[in-house]
C-alpha cells in the first residue's frame, strides 16, 4: 500500500486509526525517594520492576527498558532476538525502543515477530530519521508492517544533530507536519525528539514545538563534555516532558578498569535523574536478567556518590561521549 497520493495517504490513515489514549497524568518529579511497583492491571506489586511516569503522556514505564540495537536488531539472530525480548516482557519490561535504521529494518522485524502476539504489554517507541512529510509517511508505513501493528505508542523524530536539522523538520513539509497527521488519526499516540549529539540544538527543538518525550543521552561521563544533564535535561523536566535515557553505558565504552566496573554504577547513576526510564541494548539474556536485577534494587544516589562515579570516567572522558563527535 503506497503512501504518495494524497487520497491513498487518507485512506492509509483512515483504516490505520486508533484514538489515542491520554490520561493526563502530571509529572511533578520522576525521580522519587521509593519509585511506584506496578503489576497486572496496575496494581502494586513489590516483584515486579520498579516503574516512573512518563511525563504527562498518562503512562507508567518501568526503570529499565528494552533498546532495539544489539541482538535484538539482528536479522540472523532472530531466535535469540525474539527471545531476549519475550523474557524482557516475562520480567516486567514494559517499554521498548526501536528505529527502522537499526539492522536495517531487522529490529522492527524482530520486534514484531513478538508483538503480534503481546501488543498490549508493551509501550512502543520507533522513529523517523527523514526529515519530511513524504519521507516520514513512508517510513511509518514501512515500520507499522513490521512491526505488525496498526498504531505507535511513541513516534519520535531521530538523531537531530544539526539546526538545519531542526529546521528541516519543524518547517513547511517538515516531519512535524506528518507526526500531527499521524497523531490526528491515531496511527500515533505521541510525539517525541531524539539525540546525542549537541544538548543546544534539543533545547531549541523542545522550545520550538511542545513534544510529549526527549530521548536523549546520559552517562557517568556526559558531566565532562557538552552535558545534556544540565539546562536541556533541566527543561525537559519543566516542561513536563517524558525523558527517556540512552548511551547508558557508551556501547561498552564506560567500562574499564580503574573505571566504572559494573552496571550497578551505570544504571543507577543514570536513573538517579529525573528521567522517566533508561534504555539499553542487550545481547544476550544474561545481561538482560542483570539489568533487570539492576532495576529492582535501585535507590537513588546521593550527590556525593554520583560525583564520585563522574570522576572514575574523567580520565576516559572522550571515549565516554564519543557520540558526540563520530555519530
């Protein structure tokens, strides 16, 4: 089914419809001295993961959540991909994160090979790396088959790196138009902006247009160079916005001896913020049960103890935020 003439694009989003669901929830503060523990339907469950609102979206997610890269995006690891991501759903993941750039598709594809069968346990986040109106109709397309849905959860604008970015996709023809239009017919629930590139360029673009979540990079090593947990992080939260973290552990890069050694100091540096949930890419089960256990235990950190995390990645600064400079 093409998306290219305006008739076809109607009906496209005519069938696709879901109304979107809101509950209002305000966000006075994600981060909270003892995060809420929520079962089935809801109900307080002190096994289960500990989750946090997701802004004012109405949503609760849970610490830890599922990123798209790693096993999962890899098309010829699909048995190992699918079950990395029904046990993350076993141990009470409840928001996973994908791209159709990653694996070339193969992480939606993967994705989708679980959903079509536990859809309503997931709150589900992809994204459109094109910068326009007919690019971003396409994408969505392509990304709803794959994932074998007919609605996102979350739709986000990926990678904005550069103001000629933001301004591509803001203005006249510009992807925002298209996440409206996805959003007016329910193929869409929310609406989200991504990057790790520069802090300033997202602090305009969540001024700019009111977005319901900011992806956005926070590690141990992101205090040393260009933060994104100062003033960007800091209007977010103002804004009442979702805050999704990812670059937890810079692809690896956060380790080393003499360093940041275990998760432990990862994660919980990361998730004490104010952010909503922080998102990781695993490539086995193992890890996943680690992460999850991570979660679990969390209790946020004092001031003293994350200065002190901060200065272990202060010799390795630059490997910790090299995504900063090389993606």
């Amino acid at each position: 089914m093409a998306l290219n003439g305006g008739s076809t694009r109607r009906d496209f989003l005519k069938r696709a419809g879901v109304a979107a669901v809101g509950m209002g929830l305000a966000l006075t503060h994600p981060l909270v001295a003892r995060d809420a523990f929520v079962g089935e339907e809801g109900r307080p469950d002190p096994g289960s993961m500990p989750c946090r609102p997701l802004g004012r979206t109405g949503a609760k997610v849970a610490l830890f959540s599922l990123g798209g890269e790693a096993t999962v995006q890899n098309r010829q690891r699909r048995r190992d991909a699918t079950a990395i991501i029904n046990r993350a759903l076993d141990l009470g993941v409840n928001y996973i994160d994908t791209s159709p750039t990653y694996g070339g598709g193969g992480s939606e594809s993967n994705i989708g090979d679980v959903l079509q069968d536990r859809r309503e346990e997931v709150f589900l986040a992809t994204k459109t790396h094109s910068r326009t109106y007919d690019g971003t109709m396409r994408l969505v397309e392509e990304s709803l088959k794959r994932l074998r849905t007919d609605r996102i959860d979350l739709y986000q604008i990926h990678n904005v790196r550069l103001p000629s970015d933001l301004a591509t996709a803001l203005g006249p023809g510009g992807a925002l138009k298209a996440l409206e239009e996805l959003r007016s017919a329910g193929v869409i629930r929310f609406t989200g902006i991504t990057g790790h590139r520069d802090p300033d360029v997202l602090l305009r673009g969540i001024r700019e247009y009111p977005f319901d979540s900011l992806l956005m990079t926070l590690n141990a090593a992101d205090i040393h160079e260009r933060p994104f947990q100062k003033e960007l992080l800091r209007e977010a939260v103002r804004r009442e916005m979702g805050v999704i973290a990812m670059k937890v552990t810079a692809v690896g890069r956060i380790f080393r001896e003499g360093g940041i050694t275990s998760m432990e100091e990862a994660l919980g540096y990361t998730l004490s913020f104010p952010v909503s949930t922080a998102i990781v890419g695993v490539s086995n089960l193992r890890e996943l049960e680690q992460n999850v256990q991570v979660a679990r235990r969390f209790t946020p950190y004092a001031e003293a103890e994350k200065a002190r995390i901060e200065s272990l990645t202060l010799p390795y600064a630059a490997e910790g935020n090299f995504f900063k400079h090389h993606w």
